[in-house]
C-alpha cells in the first residue's frame, strides 16, 4: 500500500478558528507520528458546523466572531455538575451573580450546592445586569462497581434459530435463551447485537450496525405467536399458510444451506403483523399502547410517519418531495394525516416490539440473572434514515462518520454515518442522547456502547472525499458522559464501551473513573509497552468485560487452528504472502497455548481426554479469561459448539455472507437454540465458568 499524499496543511488562522469549534488541525496514528489535517478537511468541517471559512476573510472573521463570542458568553449552552460538588463552569462567574435553578422536580433554587441528579434549568444574572441561561445536566459521579463477577453469553440474535423462529431468531428465541441460560447455566447476562430498526426496501442491509434509527427497535425481531391478537385474526387460515411459509425458511436455512434472508422473514412478518393490525385491541391493551403512545411522544410520531411516507417515497428522505424532507413543514403534516392508518400501525408495531423486549429481559431477570440482557448501541445511523430525517438538524450535513488512516488500512475508513453536531448537541441540553439512552434502557440490565471513543471525538470525512481527506471533532467528552451516566444510574443498568483499537490517552481513565466498564479480548491482550508477550492475567484490568472474541473476529476454534488466515486467503483479504501470515498466526495461537499451558489450564475435557484437542484448548482459554479479575466475562455462544466462521468479515461486501449465518458446529452444520441446550460441549465449557475456572 502507498501513504497518501500530504496535503496543504491549515494556516495559523484557520488553524485557532478549528480549535475554537473542536475541529482537529491534525491526528497521530501512533504516539511517535504526527499528521497534519488538510486545509480542505478543515474547511469542510468547519462549514458543516455552520462555519465559513472559504476565504481569508471568511475565516478571520469567523474567528473574530467566536473570540467575541467565547469572550462575552457568562455559561455555555450546557453545564455539567456532579452530584456532591458545584459544577465547575460557575467558578468562572463575576463575583456577586445570582443563580436561579429549575430543577426537573419542579422545585427552584439559588444555590448550586446539594443538587437532585436531572437535567436542570440554570440562570445566572451578574451584578451588572447581564444574564445566561444554560442548561444544567447533575449526574452522580459514577456508576456503582457490579455486585460480583458474572458470565454470559454473547450472540448475534438472527443468528439464534429455534425450532419456532421465522427463518431467523428473535426475541421469543431471546426469552427462551435469557431463560435458559440464567436457571440453567448460571449465567448473569446475554448481550446481543443492536437491534435498532433497519432501513426497509430490498435487499436491506443486513449489518445491525447502519440502522434507520437507532431509538425504535426493528420489528422483523417480533415473535408473532406470541402477539395476544394472534388468537383472534379473522382470517386464521391465512395467519397458518403464512406460518407454513415460515417453516419453509427456517428449515432451508437449518437443513439446506441457505443463508438467513431477512427480507423473506420480513415479508412474511409483515403480512402477519397487519392482519393482526386488524383485531381490535381490548381495554387493557389500548390503555398500555395509549400509554406507551404517550410516553414516546413526538420522537414516535416522527419514527412512524417516516416509515409511513417511505412506503410512498422510498426510504432515502433525500429523494422525497421537497416539502416532506422536512418533518415540521406543513407538507409532512398534510401527508401524516392523509396516512394516519399507516403511522398508527409502525407505531403498534414499535409497542409491540418494545413489549417483546422487556418480556425479554425479565425473563432474564426471573431466571437469577443479576445483569439480564446486555443491548448494543451502534455508533450511528443511516443517513436516508428515519432519525437522520426526524433530527436532522443535530446531524452534520455532509458528513460520515469513518476512522484515519493507520498500521492496518493505509487508506482510513468511511462508515457511512452522518455525525451528531456537537454544538447543537449542546444547545438542546443533550436532548437526542438523553432519550436515545432512556430509550434502550427501557428493556436493558446493561448497555454496550460501540466504538465508546465517540464519546470523545469522532473522525469526520466529508462527502465526496476519501476518509484520508478527514479530521477528528471534539465533543464535550464530560457532558456525554454525564448523560450516560445519569440515564444508566436512573435504570440501573451497567454500561460497557468498546474500546478496542486505537485510543487516545486518557480516555479509558475517564471511563473508568465514572464507571463504564471496558472491553478486554483475549488476543489483543499483549504487554505492548514492554516485551509484547500474552499479558498474564494478573495484568488485566478489572474493570471490564473480558471475552475471547466477538463478531467482527475469528471465532476462537479458527483463532487456534489458523483456519480464519486460510478464509481471509481465499477471499483475497491478505496484504503478505500466505506462508508469512500463516506463520505470524501458528506463533501467536503459540504462545497463548504456552502461556494457558504454564498456568496449568490446559487439561483434557471433563478432567482428563486429550489436552491438545481444540475443545480442551477453548475450555482453557475460559479458564484463563476466569483467572484475570475482570467483572464480566463473556463466552461467544457459537464457540460453545465449535463453530468456524466469523458473523462478520471486515473488508468485504458481497464476498462473505456476513451478518446472515446461522450457529453452526465444528462441520458447519447449523445448531439450533434446542440443540445448543443439549449440547454436552456447550455444558461443558459453562460448566467450567460455574465453577470459576477451578
């Protein structure tokens, strides 16, 4: 691969305009380098902030602008306090100001001192007469230390099949696995992918991580059996020819090879889902979804008439009539109420979907689990989206959302996701993420938070350009914080940050300091800063969620036999010669083995048999995970069975059925959620965290 080529770095004056308005002037790809950020990124950036910076002119007036700006403001948009001391950005008030709080309980105060946890009105008048009101975010300082070490299961929920599932798992097959695993197993929690609504029309993207709003859960999820209306269609024959059709799916994927085919289970959902739209609900029931109606309240209605006006438009916003692309105009108005069938029935299935997950996550809870389930946050949306459409204001017009150039991909990436604007952010009080989280915690024990260093800073590429012509923009990393800390306390829930890769410093001290757990894997765990051995467990932190995989790598059984460097070959993902990245991989699985080995971990299956067999090697890669003093521990349920393939492989499209295999044993052979709890090598490898690793 060649390096890009530099391009013109930023002028001194456009350069202090960027880091007025958080925008990077440059980035290190590792601690010993430096690049610069192109004048054009920075540029880019700065207008999709709301900041021209065309011309010379343009930019020195700008900064002249934001220095007076900064200057004369007495608050910022938002304040943050953590409860038991005053929040910090006070001090910095003319002596003699008086406060006036609002509190979110309704109550009115003027000293800063003692505050309830909540997002608070805060007003402060000078002595000279000037006055500021701000918002005022009080969060307690962190979240509490889990109770004790817990083990769980980690799974990509489609991937579930159960003898009752449509052609892919869903959130019945969740319960019965939540279920199963707490009484059973003594697991404390089961994490899935995001299931945040997709965008519709075929064929869907099947990745869960590039969905069309990541508040509102994806309908296709549903268990329609388990729908009280089913009992009562009008049409029962249909609803048991649709049924038919659905054992057809479920049985080519188990028993015929096929791959998991949203789009067909959808369909198939969908045409049972509106004869079931057709029953009406009894009083109990209205009243929960009246409730439900009411809780969700414009951010509903907002989700539910685009799903409505993309079944006239399509689902790209950017391609509807102009007067709909705005969803406050009179236009969309006029088109909601034409399609008020339509928008109540996406906001039925919102309710029920929502149902089925808190249905999910106490059964959870009823079978002993301390945790329940673990959801997953992506880091955006689509752009053609229903939340990218519904607040787009709070998204940076001409944006994605990618990663720099590094060690591994000389060329950066582009993911596709507009980035929240975080200025905006900060006028509204945070209000896009203080409800995204209340949210998912609706149904969450735990939330992971993917690529967590976004709460930090994000690499923006603006349109049009390759990822290499992008630069990084700060957000107030406190304040994110402190809305994630707040909304996770008030549920009770844990939060875990995947903070794989490149991290700059200070950031996994910042998490850790108000409670948000990491992600430790097992083979990215070397003593990188010394000899780059396999860290011994001792070495590990305690604060995290320690795993051996996770669905965008080899599952621990190719890990250990090098299969996943032959996959890669055949798909022509390999930038060295086969035998170099063979050898790199024998050496590796080497000395991870040696290590497990010494430790006196690796020992033949149930206590004797053959202590090279792969089996008993995942089983002491467990063991090892037990002897560091990690929180959580997680076990990728398809290295229960000794599954090959990787859910997901970075780098390709077409060429890899990613997000769309089943579980599957060591011969490929798909294993359903049945079959998973009679497996004795599944029980096997649990046994082995019931009883600490012993």
């Amino acid at each position: 691969m060649t390096a890009p080529r530099p391009a013109d770095p930023p002028s001194e004056d456009l350069s202090r305009l960027a880091v007025l308005h958080g925008v990077a002037t440059s980035y290190s790809p590792s601690p010993d380098r430096s690049v610069a950020a192109s004048a054009t990124a920075v540029t880019l950036t700065l207008a999709a902030l709301g900041v021209d910076a065309s011309t010379l002119g343009a930019i020195r007036a700008a900064l002249a602008a934001r220095e007076r700006e900064l200057g004369e403001r007495l608050l910022p948009p938002t304040v943050v306090g953590w409860s038991g001391s005053p929040p910090a950005a006070l001090a910095a008030l003319p002596e003699g100001t008086r406060l006036r709080i609002d509190t979110e309980q309704g109550e009115s105060r003027t000293e800063a001192d003692r505050l309830p946890p909540g997002v608070h009105r805060l007003t402060a008048t000078t002595p000279d007469g000037r006055t500021a009101t701000a918002h005022l975010i009080v969060a307690p300082p962190r979240l509490p230390t889990p109770a004790g070490r817990s083990h769980g299961l980690l799974v990509q929920l489609y991937s579930l099949l159960s003898r009752r599932s449509w052609g892919m798992g869903d959130l019945g097959d969740l319960a019965e696995l939540a279920g199963w695993a707490g009484r059973s197993l003594g697991a404390g929690f089961v994490q899935v992918n995001p299931l945040h609504a997709a965008v519709p029309g075929a064929p869907t993207d099947p990745s869960p991580y590039r969905p069309s709003s990541r508040r509102f859960p994806d309908p296709v999820h549903l268990r329609v059996e388990d729908i009280p209306e089913a009992a009562y269609v009008d049409d029962p024959e249909r609803l048991r020819a649709l049924l038919e059709r659905a054992g057809r799916l479920r049985e080519a994927v188990l028993h015929k090879g096929a791959l998991i085919d949203r789009d067909a289970v959808w369909e198939l959902k969908r045409e049972a889902l509106e004869l079931l739209g057709e029953v009406p609900l009894g009083p109990g029931r209205r009243a929960a979804y009246c409730d439900f109606l009411a809780e969700q309240g414009q951010a509903l209605e907002d989700h539910a008439t685009w799903c409505a006006l993309a079944e006239v438009h399509g689902s790209d916003w950017h391609r509807w009539p102009t007067g709909l692309r705005d969803p406050r105009s009179a236009e969309t108005t006029e088109a909601r109420n034409g399609l008020m069938d339509r928008v109540d029935f996406w906001s039925r299935l919102a309710w029920l979907t929502d149902t089925q997950l808190t249905a999910a996550q106490r059964a959870g809870l009823e079978a002993g689990m301390p945790v329940g389930i673990v959801h997953d946050l992506a880091v955006g949306v689509h752009p053609g989206g229903a939340d990218a459409w519904a607040q787009q204001e709070h998204f940076a017009a001409g944006m994605s959302v990618g990663a720099p150039p590094d060690a591994f991909n000389a060329r950066g990436q582009d993911w596709g996701l507009p980035p929240w604007r975080p200025d905006r952010l900060a006028e509204s009080g945070y209000a896009p993420f203080r409800d995204l989280l209340r949210a998912l915690f609706r149904y969450a024990g735990a939330l992971r938070i993917d690529h967590v260093m976004g709460l930090f800073r994000l690499w923006w590429v603006p349109q049009g350009h390759p990822p290499t012509e992008g630069t990084y923009v700060r957000y107030d990393a406190e304040a994110m914080l402190a809305v994630l800390v707040l909304e996770a306390s008030r549920a009770g829930a844990l939060v875990i940050g995947e903070d794989l890769g490149t991290v700059e410093p200070g950031v996994r001290e910042a998490l850790r300091e108000r409670g948000v757990l990491g992600t430790s894997v097992l083979w990215f765990e070397r003593d990188w800063d010394g000899d780059g051995r396999p860290l011994p467990p001792d070495g590990w932190r305690a604060d995290c969620l320690a795993t051996a995989t996770t669905h965008d790598l080899p599952s621990t059984a190719a890990r250990l036999t090098g299969e996943h460097v032959e996959l890669r070959d055949s798909l022509g993902l390999l930038t060295r010669p086969l035998e170099e990245e063979r050898a790199e991989a024998a050496a590796d699985a080497g000395e991870w083995l040696s290590l497990l080995s010494r430790l006196g971990l690796l020992r033949g299956t149930g206590g004797g048999g053959d202590m090279s067999s792969e089996e008993a090697q995942i089983q002491a890669v467990h063991r090892f995970l037990l002897r560091t003093p990690a929180r959580m521990v997680g076990v990728w349920l398809p290295d229960g069975v000794g599954d090959r393939r990787p859910q997901n492989l970075p780098g390709t499209w077409d060429q890899y059925p990613n997000w769309r295999l089943p579980i599957a044993d060591a011969r490929g052979r798909p294993v359903t959620l049945e079959d998973l709890a009679a497996s004795p090598r599944l029980h096997a490898l649990m046994e082995v965290l019931r009883e600490g690793g012993a």
